[in-house]
C-alpha cells in the first residue's frame, strides 16, 4: 500500500517555489526509504513510474451563483385612467422606449386642446394690450397683468401636453418583462404599478466568497472567474467583477461579490437560475497554466547545490538518467517543471532518492 505524503497541498504566500520545494522534498525522502529493496545495479528496482503531464492543473474555487437582473422596477402611470393597453406578455424581452402600456388619452387629448385655445386666447390679449400701452391707452399694470395671464397659459399647456405623454408607459432600459399587475380595461390612478420589469442589458451572478480571496477582489489579473450552468447543458461564461459588500455574513464569515456576463440570446437564462461559479488565483481558468509541465512533488530531487532533478527512464531496458530541471509553483501535490523536461517523459515518481544513475528500474501498478 502506498503511503500517504504530507507535502505542503498550497505553496506559502511570497515563498520562492524553490523553497518551498525543497521543505517538501525533505519529508518526502523520509518517508520513501522503504520504497525500493537493496540489490545490487544489475537488478531492476521496482518503482512508480509515469509520464510527465502538459502544464499544472489551475487552483480552481466553486461556488453556487445565483442569476440577478441589475435591477427590478414596478412602473405605474404618473395619471389616472382606463387602461386601454397592455401589448406585451410576461416573458417578453423588449428594448429601450419600446410602448409597454396606455390609458385611455381622450380626455387628456382635449385638455391639451382648451389650452391651446386658452393660450391663443391670452395671445392676442397681450398683443392688444401691448398696443394701447404704446398709445397710453392702458396703464402699466393693466399691461403686466396680460403678460402674467399668458404665461400662465403657457404653463398650463405644457402640463396638459405632459399629462397627454404620461398616458403611455415605455421601457426605461432593454429590460424582461416579469409581470403583469393588473388587466386590461381596469381603471388605475396614478402611482398604481402595472407591470414589473427587470433591467437585463447584461446578467448579474452573486456568490459568497470567503475572506481568504477577498483581496483579490477586483483585480483580473491575480483573479479570473467564470460560470457553468449544468441545467444549460453546461454553457459557460466568462464573468467581469462589478461590486463587493464590505461585511461579512454573520454566520458564513463570507462576503457577497457580485459578476456580470452579457445576456445571451441562447440559453434561456433567467434571474434566480443556479450556475457554478469557478473561481481560479492568479488568472489561469485554462486546463493548465504557465510553460513546462508538470510532475509529482515526489519525483523532484533537491540537490545538494540547491538546485533540483528527476529520474528519467530512457530505453527499453528500464535505465535512469539523472535530468537536471527548473521548477515553479506547487499546487497541490504537483510541481511546475519550467526547464528541463517535455510532456512525453517517463519519470520516477516514488523511489527516485534511492536510484543512482545508470541504475534499471521496472515499472509497478502500485508501490
């Protein structure tokens, strides 16, 4: 039965990758002496052995996110009425300025008219007037006050034409409409909400994240983040931070951070669907980050100049040669290999502090 290792699972924050390596693969050796039997260098040694793999895995977070509009708004008439319109259904997506309902215009149609006529009216009342203040025929006062009475009337069909406006409600951004609030033919007074709609010019997904990544919040390059919706056959979307509450949940510790990705055409994605959001440090959402590749924390060597090797096995007799690599990051139990090692590598992964060079080793299922 293999044993267990207990190298480091995260490298240490502002370690060098080197350091940290090499602590590891000081435990690492302590536990491996009994990872192969003495014999002499004719003898094939048993040992784990494996090909190195393109890249290291990213440090994936997951975390459940909800889908939410960037807002929801209950429009209502600014005037009372019948309501004679209502040429959308629940569901419906429409755009900006896009006619969602109306009341009945007709009496408001003829307020504007008597305006109109009431403002012709004090017109050529103040142009009268105007003519005998020339003459001295009205005094000045009898002047300002036809000024004042055609001012008035001028206000009041502004406020009538306003009113006439206000029959009718659009769509104050693109926006999904959710719900219809009453029916047709029903009369509303001003104020009474009759349809809800929800702002959808991009979606909003909302995740609790823990104090640990919350000082990457904001930054895309130490921080990428993207969404999987299993119940949409697995559609994914990159996300763009937008806001961040500043308290945490007082039981979770967690903050609520909230994303945006475009609305798109299809699937069908509403508020309130589930979608997974895969959080990954450091930026890389790839199947793997950086050059190189990657290899087992067990099969890197430190040397005694601080540098580091692994055992490769060349030909088909099971010979090792010392290689000399570069490392990087460790994530998990693997290592980044920056130099000295390609993909299709056969390396000793278990064993390697007991093998010499020139030494034959047989591959095991299990060790």
């Amino acid at each position: 039965m293999p044993r267990s290792n207990p190298i480091s699972r995260r490298m240490v924050p502002g370690a060098g990758p080197a350091v940290a390596l090499a602590a590891a693969l000081i435990l690492s050796a302590c536990i491996e002496t009994t990872a192969s039997n003495e014999g002499d260098e004719d003898t094939a040694r048993p040992a784990r052995i494996e090909s190195a793999s393109n890249g290291i895995a990213p440090d994936i977070r997951r975390f459940v996110g909800r889908i939410e509009a960037v807002q929801t708004t209950d429009l209502s008439f600014q005037v009372g009425g019948e309501l004679v319109a209502m040429p959308v259904r629940e569901g419906q997506r429409v755009e900006r300025g896009h006619r969602l309902a109306a009341i009945d215009p007709e009496d408001y149609e003829r307020a504007v008219r008597e305006a109109e006529v009431r403002l012709d009216l004090a017109r050529q009342d103040l142009d009268r007037k105007s003519r005998l203040l020339q003459s001295n025929s009205v005094s000045e006062a009898v002047h300002e006050q036809a000024v004042a009475e055609h001012d008035l009337r001028e206000v009041a069909l502004e406020t009538a034409r306003r009113n006439l406006d206000h029959t009718t409600i659009e769509a104050p951004f693109d926006a999904l409409v959710t719900r219809t609030l009453v029916d047709a033919h029903t009369n509303v007074t001003s104020g009474t909400p009759v349809l809800r709609v929800q702002d959808v010019s991009e979606l909003r997904i909302a995740v609790n994240i823990p104090e640990r990544l919350m000082g990457m919040i904001g930054n895309r390059d130490a921080l990428q983040a993207h969404v999987v919706f299993p119940a949409a056959d697995g559609a994914r979307f990159d996300l763009d931070y937008r806001s961040h509450e500043t308290q945490p949940d007082n039981v979770t510790q967690t903050y609520r951070v909230t994303f945006a990705m475009p609305y798109p055409e299809a699937p069908a994605l509403l508020p309130g669907m589930i979608g997974r959001v895969e959080i990954a440090p450091g930026g890389g959402m790839g199947a793997s980050t950086g050059p190189g590749v990657s290899a087992p924390s067990s099969a890197v060597v430190a040397d005694n100049d601080g540098g580091f090797h692994v055992w490769v096995v060349s030909g088909p007799d099971g010979e090792v040669r010392r290689q000399p690599v570069a490392v990087g990051p460790i994530v998990d139990d693997r290592v980044a290999i920056t130099e000295g090692l390609s993909a299709d590598d056969r390396i000793v992964t278990a064993g390697a502090h007991h093998l010499n060079e020139g030494m034959r080793v047989r591959p095991i299922e299990a060790f």
